[in-house]
C-alpha cells in the first residue's frame, strides 16, 4: 500500500515497498554571501571586539567565535543598539567596497539558472546590488532579501 502527499514545495510519493522513492524537484538555493559566492573580507573578531568592547570574558578569552554579537545586542538599551550598529554598518560597508566574487560562483549561479533553480541572496545591506551587477548574467533570477526580512 502506498501513500502519497502535495504540497506548493514538494510532490513525494512514499511507498511501503523499498524500491519505489522520488526525491523532491530542488527549486531554489539560498545563499548568504559571505564564504559562499564571495570571497571573506570581514574580520569578525574585531568587529565583536569593537562592539563588544574589551572587557567581555569571550574577547578577553579570545574565543570570539562562540559569541552571537547580535543576540546580545537586542537586550542592550536602544543608544548603545544604535552605536553597535553603525560599528557594524561601518564593517560591512567597507568589505563590500572590497567585495570579490568567489572563484566558480559565476558558473554555479549559470548552472543552477540552465536547470531553472532560482537563486535567493541573504544579504543584510543594499550595496549588494553593485556585487550582483558583477556576478549575474541576464538570464539568472535573483531575488535579493534584507537580513530584517529574513529574520523578522
């Protein structure tokens, strides 16, 4: 006996006999920028470092990685939120003037478009559009959310 199941996203018919699977059609990919289709220019640790100041135990221990900077901003009060995010602003704007494609993100982006899989680029700012006038050929469909409306 077989059952089946429908959904906008999926079309998978499940069978109790194990040699009948159909693995769903990938329609999109997601991607955040950073290390995937560019090149990572930002030095997070001293971006934490000078949002958090050098008193927090994770700075002084060095072990920055562990640390959700932006966790621990939403529960500061909103003139310290504010300057955390002009530090943060001021780091992102100046990795994206140094902003460089990752090598094989060019084909992968035309890749995914010859198979009709739409691309979603995460980004947290608008100078994302000078990046993708550089990476996108005509033919591929992006689609460009901020970071507030992925998160929120």
């Amino acid at each position: 006996m077989a059952t089946g199941f429908n959904s906008p996203s999926a079309s998978v018919r499940i069978s109790t006999s194990s040699d009948v699977r159909v693995k769903p059609k990938l329609r999109g990919v997601v991607f955040d920028m950073d290390g995937t289709l560019t090149v990572p220019v930002i030095d997070f640790a001293l971006m934490k470092r000078m949002v958090l100041g050098d008193d927090h135990a994770d700075i002084k221990s060095g072990n920055t990685s562990r640390i959700d900077i932006l966790h621990q901003i939403e529960q500061w009060s909103p003139d310290r939120q504010q300057k955390a995010y002009t530090i943060i602003t001021d780091f992102e704007r100046q990795a994206h003037e140094r902003l460089q494609i990752m090598p094989g993100a060019l084909e992968l982006c035309e890749f995914l478009d010859s198979r009709q899989i739409r691309l979603l680029v995460a980004s947290v700012r608008v100078p994302l559009h000078a990046y993708l006038m550089n990476l996108a050929s005509t033919t591929v469909l992006i689609h460009i959310s901020t970071h507030n409306q992925i998160s929120r």
